[in-house]
C-alpha cells in the first residue's frame, strides 16, 4: 500500500521541496530527524500535527529516490 498521495509539492511551501501534506515539514527533515536515531514515535511527540502514515511516507519516498526511482507527479498541497 502506497502513501506516496500524503506527499505534496507546492512552490509556494518550503520552496517547491516535497512536504508532507503540505504541512511545512519537508521530507527531507522527517529523514534527517529518523537518520539521526529518532524513532517514529519520537518524531509524532514532537511534531503532533503528523500521523503515522506522514512519516512511512516520508520513508517510502526516500526509499523510492535513493533507488534512481522517478516519484511523480506528486499533489499539490
């Protein structure tokens, strides 16, 4: 089961970079955050505006570019 539609991009938020929902919280921060040793559950204590599936889709989409894997078109938030 795919998450990839909780994805968005938008050129007016975070400058165009994927986010979430369009909630101002890039991907790349919600990877950054669980590379540094933080866990799913510590990331949604400290940002309660996301939901589970935010973060796995946040992860399936860092999986799918790290691949070469072309992610598109994503929704506009």
């Amino acid at each position: 089961m795919s998450r990839l539609e909780r994805i968005t991009v938008d050129a007016s938020i975070c400058h165009g970079k994927p986010t979430v929902r369009g909630l101002r919280y890039p991907v790349q921060m919600l990877l950054e955050l669980l590379a540094s040793g933080m866990s799913v559950d510590e990331v949604l204590g400290d940002y309660p505006d996301l939901e589970r599936d935010d973060v796995l889709a946040a992860l399936e989409f860092g999986a799918l570019t790290a691949a070469g894997q072309s992610v598109g078109p994503l929704g506009a938030a």
